[in-house]
C-alpha cells in the first residue's frame, strides 16, 4: 500500500464553500501529497493556491482525515493520511 501525507483547505468566501473537480470529473476540497519537508499549514495554502487561484490564509485547523482508494493508475491501495 502507497502512503500519502496530503494537506488541504476548506476554503469559504461569502458564506460559500469553494469546491474543484478532480480529474474523474467529483466535486471535492482542494488538496494534494505533501511535497518534501513541507509542513501541513504550508501545503494546505500551496494546494490551495495551486488548485483555485486564491490566497487564502488559515483561520483554524478543521482536523484530520484518513481514507484508502484503490488506484487503477498505480493498481494498489493507497492511504491519504
């Protein structure tokens, strides 16, 4: 099983959420892997610059979040922590 560090945002502006379409076409918060000796708080701003175009800053950690998919691409589990 491949494990992942990722880090992402829950980005609000006028009491709205702002959602991206991955790549299968699902409505989903923007994130991705942790690259290198980044810290979470440094990548969550970086993915979120990177996916939506917007500077944002973060207000509050939301928390944490674990889940498996299986990756037809890779043809293996892997694990987003």
């Amino acid at each position: 099983m491949i494990v992942r560090r990722c880090s992402g945002g829950v980005v609000f502006y006028a009491n709205k959420v702002l959602l991206v379409k991955n790549d299968r076409g699902e409505w989903t918060l923007p994130k991705g892997k942790i690259v290198g000796d980044n810290l979470p708080h440094e990548s969550a701003i970086q993915k979120v610059k990177l996916e939506t175009g917007s500077d944002a800053k973060i207000l509050d950690i939301a928390g944490d979040t674990i889940y498996e998919f299986f990756s037809r691409s890779r043809n293996q589990r892997v694990c987003n922590a």
